[in-house]
C-alpha cells in the first residue's frame, strides 16, 4: 500500500492533569475514506484536535504528508493541507455565505483544478441561492454545508469532519452522505467522526473504533459488518 498521507501514533493528550488520550494510532492513505468511532466522550474529537494542532500530546506523533507536525501550530498544520470542518460548524456569523466561502480560500499546494464557488455552489446549490445571506441566518443544514465548502476552498489534501451530520433531519444529512460520496470519487482523503454506522460502512474503506482514549479496534467495513454485535456496546450504536 502506499505511503500513509496521515499517521497518527500512539498519541497521548491531556486536559491539565486529566488524561484523554491514552494511545491512539490510525493512517489515511491518500484518496481512502476513514473513519473514528466511539461513544461519547471517548476522546475522538480530542483526536482531532491533538492531529490539528489545538491540542499538544504529551507522548506520540502526527505525521502529515511526510512531515512529522506534532506540536505545530494549528495554522501551520492547516497549511500542509488538512482541512476541518470542526464540531461545531463555527462559520462567521457576520459574513455572508459567498464570503464566508471566500475568507479562508487558498490553492497553496498548486491543485491543478482546485476548489471555486462554482465547485461549492455545483456541489450545494443551496449555498447558491443563500450566497447573500449572512452566516448567522443559515439552518443548521446550511451551515453545515458552508462549513464543508469553506474547508474545500482550502484545496486540502485530507478533509477532517467532525460529527458532520450531528442534529441534521434526514433528508440534509442525506445530502451530506451525497456530497461525501462525490468528494470520494474525486480522490480525496477523508477522515470523519460520526454516530450513523449504515451510511459509513458504505462509504468508508477502513474503521478505527476508540474505547477510553485507546484504538481498540480496526479494519475494513466487511470486517467490522462482522464485528458489529460484538463492538456494539463500544460503538454505542
Ligand atoms: P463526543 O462525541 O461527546 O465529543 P468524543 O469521543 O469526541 O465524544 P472527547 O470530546 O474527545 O470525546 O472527550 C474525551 C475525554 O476528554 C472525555 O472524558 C471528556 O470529558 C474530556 N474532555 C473533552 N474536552 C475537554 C476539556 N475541554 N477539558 C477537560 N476535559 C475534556
């Protein structure tokens, strides 16, 4: 297999004296679907932030495109070509879509064909037709779809999404399944943390399942359609 675009290991994080983490280790391969499982509060988003640089493990490392990030900054860590879609959407409220989309827009690695508002507006026409509004006045759908296109403005290499579909009716979190299996055929990587197992065994190339800050369990969507009745209380599903 080729070389992991991400490599996380054996990472550990702490809040203050509360350890979170207690060995975490997962690979993306560049253009795979991952995901990160686990009932709350079992340190996924805490994952995240430690990969993004939010957050400065105490032990292991992050390895990103060949470069060994750990304890970067997070701009910095951004920059190489992570792009996140954090838990909370946290789009600018005061910005209107079309210039939320354009803040943080960038083609630092040169994609030769690289994320417009064209593309975002041809992924999520909704966004289209609100361009004008201002952030604050989006629904929770909208909102999450701006939070995907910004990061896509970035022209990252890996896209991280964190509970992406979290509090989404159905027919909206479809529309993200959508939109993630056509960012999928496209190439690129992507990692995600999300409670809906169905779509995900679809979707997904590999499965790493946290219990209590540790990896605890990894492998293919046939294997872990396998383990399912067996990982059923640690997916909390
Ligand atoms: P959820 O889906 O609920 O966000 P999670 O798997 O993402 O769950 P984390 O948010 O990473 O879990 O939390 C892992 C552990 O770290 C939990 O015990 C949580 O209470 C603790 N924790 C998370 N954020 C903080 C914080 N800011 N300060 C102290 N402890 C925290």
């Amino acid at each position: 297999m080729s070389t992991p675009l991400l490599q996380v290991e054996d990472l550990e994080t702490s809040y203050g004296d509360a350890q979170a983490l207690f060995g975490v280790s997962l690979r993306v391969h560049p253009g795979e679907f991952v995901t990160l499982l686990g009932r709350n509060g079992m340190g996924k988003t805490t994952t995240v932030r430690s990969i993004m640089g939010l957050l400065k493990p105490r032990r292991g490392r992050v390895v990103f495109a060949g470069q060994d990030v750990t304890g970067w900054a997070p701009f910095q860590v951004a920059r190489l070509g992570i792009g996140l879609v954090p838990e909370q959407r946290q789009v600018f409220p005061n910005l209107t879509v079309r210039e939320n989309l354009v803040a943080t827009a960038g083609n630092r690695l040169g994609h030769a064909e690289p994320w417009t508002l064209e593309r975002v507006y041809a992924l999520f026409p909704r966004l289209r037709e609100r361009q004008g509004h201002l952030g604050a006045n989006l629904s929770g759908g909208e909102q999450q779809m701006l939070a995907i296109g910004r990061a896509l403005m970035t022209n990252p290499q890996l896209l991280i999404l964190d509970e992406a579909t979290e509090g989404l009716a159905p027919i909206v979190r479809e529309e993200i399944w959508a939109c993630l299996q056509s960012l999928r055929s496209e190439g690129l990587a992507v990692l995600i943390i999300d409670k809906h197992l169905v779509p995900l065994l679809r979707l997904a190339d590999s499965h790493h399942v946290l219990e209590k800050g540790r990896t605890l369990w990894q492998g293919d969507s046939t294997a872990l359609l396998a383990a399912r009745e067996t990982l059923r209380e640690t997916l909390g599903v």
